[in-house]
C-alpha cells in the first residue's frame, strides 16, 4: 500500500516546514502538536534547525536528498 493509504496520525497536516537553502536542507517547526526533531534533537516551535542526516514528524522518519 502506499504512504496515503497508511497516514501518521501523529503528524498535523502542516507539521513543518523542510526546504534546500543552497547545499543545505534546513527545517521549521510550524508549532505542531507532536513535535519534530532534527537529527535527534526537538525544535522548539517555529524554531529552524540545518538538517544532517534525518527528521522525525510525528512516527515518521525522513531523509532529504537533494538528488531524489
């Protein structure tokens, strides 16, 4: 099944902001309820943080890759 058909229901609908700023992903909190976390660290809300290797949303993990 895909993604859609198995939705986090920890993750609000606009959880965080994830975007490339030159070579560098970086990511916002957008005041969610069940938090994000960058790297193994939680981003206070509305707090940006540059992303090395992984970001939690609610259940879900995701790696940026500026080559997908």
């Amino acid at each position: 099944p895909a993604f859609a058909d198995r939705p986090d229901p920890r993750m609000s609908r606009r959880h965080a902001l994830v975007r490339l700023d030159g070579a560098h992903f970086a990511v916002t909190d957008l005041g969610s309820r069940n938090g994000t976390a960058v790297d193994g660290h939680r981003l206070a809300a509305e707090a940006t943080r540059e992303v090395s290797r992984v970001v939690r949303m609610g259940d879900s993990l995701f790696v940026p890759s500026r080559d997908v």
